[in-house]
C-alpha cells in the first residue's frame, strides 16, 4: 500500500503502483483542477509538483509518489493567492483554460527553484507546457510579474 501526502493530507492507494499518478489524483481523490491532456508528457497539462519539483502527472506513477508529497493545483494555495495565480489573473493569461493548471505549477516550480528568472529561463522552463490557444506572451509576463512582484 502506498502512502502519498497530497495537498498536506496523508492519502492510502492499495491498486497497482503503476497506477499513473494522475489517475490516482483525479479519480480516487477527485482532485480534476490536473488535466489529462496527451498521456505521454509532451503537453504539461497534467503538471503537479513531487517534492516541490514539477512532474507530468500522466508519466509519474504512484509508487514514484509513494512516501512523497503531491501539491496538485487545488493545493497551491488555499485561497487562490499564490504569486502566480495571482499573476496569472493579472495578465488574463487563461483564453481556454484547459493547460492553464499544468502552466502554473510548472511556473510556480521554476520560481521555487530560481525566484528572480531571466526571460531566456522561463522561455526554457515553460517549453514543455503547450497552449494550443497560443498565450505565451502573457505566459512569460505573468511569470515575470509573480518574480519580481511587479
């Protein structure tokens, strides 16, 4: 049996531990904010954070979790306040929506690890997350926006 604290709360699976941790987290937990977009990686939108470290939802699977710590979109922050949502409501990034979970946490990941980006980085940070609607431009400026506060 595998044990993963998500979202600050100890949570049991007993199936297969190759279950993929996305599935786990949306349909044992219905936790849906993380999206199932190609299945392979490519897309980002399944994006959550293992040990603070982002990681496709679709490919991680719940033994790669088992004993860690999954924050899923709904867990960034309680309040919705986190510097990148807030960011992200500030430069009306969403147009569909659909990939905008798996862009923050991946952006929210990077300024963990690196809290004041050069452009070049968040362009290679984000790479992995696609937006078939095409915001990228306001994807980078929201992510500048939530390192420097401005």
């Amino acid at each position: 049996m595998a044990t993963i604290k998500v979202n600050g709360v100890d949570r049991q699976f007993d199936g297969d531990p190759d279950t993929p941790l996305l599935w786990f987290v949306r349909d044992q937990l219905d936790l849906t904010g993380t999206k199932y977009g190609c299945g392979t990686g490519l897309c980002g939108a399944c994006t959550v954070h293992l040990d603070d470290v982002a990681v496709r939802g679709c490919l991680a699977t719940v033994a790669d979790a088992d004993g860690k710590t999954v924050t899923t979109i709904e867990g960034l922050s309680e309040t919705g306040d986190h510097p990148v949502q807030v960011a992200w409501r500030d430069q009306n990034v969403p147009q569909c929506g659909f990939c905008q979970a798996g862009q923050i946490m991946q952006a929210a990941s990077l300024l963990s690890a690196n809290p004041n980006p050069s452009e070049q980085e968040i362009l290679d940070e984000m790479q992995g997350n696609i937006c078939r609607c095409g915001c990228y431009q306001r994807i980078v400026t929201a992510v500048r926006q939530a390192s420097t506060g401005a």
